[in-house]
C-alpha cells in the first residue's frame, strides 16, 4: 500500500519532500480510499493534479475508469510510473497550469491534492475551462477550504468565492489531520468537493468573471474607485442608478445577485 509510512521512507530513502512543491505524502490508507470514493465514478475519467509517489492515484484507479496524472515534478512522475503499472493511467510531466485541458471531450471528474501556492490558480482554471466537469473533489489547506465557503462581508470573500457560488454546489466532505502526512504539515486540510449547478455559458461567463475580478482588482477600495479606472461616468451612474447599489461599498459586501445585476446593466442579456 503505497499510503503508509514505512512505503513513503522506502521510497524517498534519504531524500527530502520539495517545498517548492508544497510536498506531503498521504500515509492514511482509510482517508485515501475516503477521498478516492467521493471522487470518483467507475465510468468516468478521472484527473488528478499533483499525484505526488501515487497514494491517492492507486486508489482512484480502483473507482475510475481510468486516470490522467499531472505531475511537475521529475523525481515523482518517474516513482509513479514505476510504482504504478496499469494501462489505465497515463501520466503527465509538467504544470498542470500549462496543459491543455481540450484534449477532453468526454465528462471527466478532477482529483488533487493542492498546494497552499497554487490552490487559487489551478482552481480558477478549471472553473473557466471547457471541461465537462462531473465534480471536482480537492484537498486544500482548511483555511482554504473556509474561504471558498466564505459569506457576504467576510475578510475571506473574494472573487473565486463569487465563481464558486455561480458555478458549483459547494461541500466540505471531510477535515484531515496534519498528523495523515509525512513531512508533517503546520495546519489541518479540507476535502472539498464541486459539483456543477448549472449549464454553462462560456460567452456569459467570459464578461462575467472579468467584471467580478475586476471590482476586487483593489479590495480596499470602494466598488466606484473599481468601476472609474474601467468604465465612463455615465455608464458608471447608470449602474447605480438601475441597480440600487450604493457607490461607497466595497466589492466584498456584494452579493451574488448583485454582481449579476450590474453584469446587466453593463452587457444586457440574462441574469
């Protein structure tokens, strides 16, 4: 069983995890097969990012059709694929922020373990990719996984929290100790899943997500110091104006709702 202490200090012998990387290996079989099952489905593909020596990877073949591994690091794509022999895996060396997710055309659930450094990127883009996107199952730091449930007027409310809101149902499946790694981390994880609420609209949500991004571009600046540098004063008054909004707020005390009303306001079309 590759999750398991005596596997990981067999393996990596005198070597040190990569805190580039953000590296720290699963040795709990019992989480891995918990996280494995809520990933997967037996009749989908599964991608998984950073699968690091294959803890989770081993388990993931066991519930999915097959698996995609996108490792960036040299050392663990080359265990992995020593470690792990099945026609059912295909790995990847490189940044998963670099691939070419078009390569999928069929539904595809996504797997991974993020570091706290790339957590942000790696879920933006697979929210505004063209993925057919089954579910998304991720384990984050639990801080993370906090702010991504973050609420209207809290310190964590960001733009991913306004993408994750319009995109997906949003569940925290379960918390895991720092004490199931090796190295051991500082803080406590999340397992967080995604699964899509609504069809998607890639010319909508084009606009729509840049208009968001752009009114937390300065987060502690009032929402019209955002708008000003983007838009002319006549459209800018003309948003307050339709919407009720008033110009002194600041980004984090919108709404979802709101977002999408001055989205209309902007571009016309749906809400």
């Amino acid at each position: 069983m590759i999750a398991s202490i005596s596997h990981v200090k067999k393996v990596m012998g005198e070597s040190r995890a990569k805190k580039k990387f953000g590296q720290n290996f699963l040795i709990d079989a019992n989480i891995v097969d918990r996280i494995a099952k809520v990933a997967c489905d037996e009749d989908l593909k599964t991608i998984e990012i950073g699968p690091g020596l294959g803890a989770l990877t081993q388990m993931l073949l066991k519930y999915s059709k097959s698996v995609d591994a996108y490792e960036i690091d040299k050392d663990m794509y080359e265990i992995l694929n020593e470690t792990l022999k099945d026609e059912r895996l295909k790995t990847y060396l490189g940044d998963f922020l670099d691939a070419d997710l078009s390569i999928y055309q069929e539904k595809v659930n996504v797997c991974g373990n993020l570091p706290y450094y790339v957590t942000t990127p790696i879920l933006f883009k697979l929210f505004e990719s063209d993925l057919d996107i089954n579910r998304i199952t991720v384990m984050v730091q639990k801080e993370v996984g906090d702010r991504l449930n973050a609420k209207v007027g809290s310190e964590d409310y960001s733009a991913l929290s306004i993408e994750v809101q319009y995109l997906y149902d949003v569940k925290n499946e379960l918390n895991v100790s720092r004490n199931v790694f090796y190295p051991v981390p500082n803080v406590d994880s999340a397992v967080i899943s995604f699964t899509p609420i609504r069809e998607r609209d890639a010319e909508f949500e084009k606009t729509f997500f840049e208009l968001v991004k752009n009114c937390f571009r300065m987060r502690r600046k009032t929402l019209h110091n955002n708008l000003k540098d983007l838009y002319d004063q006549e459209l800018i008054e003309k948003i307050y104006e339709e919407t009720g909004i008033d110009q002194k707020i600041r980004a984090q005390q919108l709404s979802l709702d709101d977002f999408m009303k001055i989205h209309q306001v902007i571009y016309g079309g749906k809400r």
